[in-house]
C-alpha cells in the first residue's frame, strides 16, 4: 500500500474500519466488565465461562451478535469523545 492509498482513505465513512473485532471486545470487557457487558447484549458466551476466544469464535459466526458488539462499541467512543475521556 502506499501513501495516497491509506486504509482510511479507502473507507473514510466507516468508524470501524482498521479496528479488530478482538480489540472492540477487548475494550468493552476493560470498560464494562464480563458481567455489565453480558447485561447490556445478552448473549451467553458472555455470561457462562465468558472468555475473549470463545467470544471472538461465536461473533464471527452470528452476525447479529457481532453488530449489537460493534454498536455498543461505537457508542463508548461517541461517548468518551463528547466527554474527551479518551481512557477506557
């Protein structure tokens, strides 16, 4: 890739575009904890025995899943920027 080709040039309407989905799950697990997160996206891979592999196993196979994870990702960003916390 070069330097006029960037990835966010690429996709620049997309906020997600460039982060991993092991990431927004990292982030949300520091922020909100295995608990507080099984409670605001019911699934039970975060609520039995909740653990990154098999939750990143079980949003690669359920799409719905994963855009309810991605959502709520989006939306502690939105969040921390408009209070300019950026620490998680």
């Amino acid at each position: 890739m070069d330097k006029e080709n960037t990835p966010y040039k690429e996709q620049p309407n997309n906020p997600l575009h460039g982060v991993k989905l092991v990431t927004i799950l990292e982030v949300l697990v520091k922020h909100y904890g295995w608990e507080r997160l099984a409670m605001k996206i019911n699934i039970n891979c975060f609520k039995s025995d909740p653990s990154i592999k098999s939750s990143l196993t079980f949003l690669r196979k359920t799409q719905w899943a994963r855009d309810k994870v991605e959502q709520l990702y989006l939306d502690l960003e939105k969040k921390k920027n408009k209070t300019g916390n950026n620490k998680t």
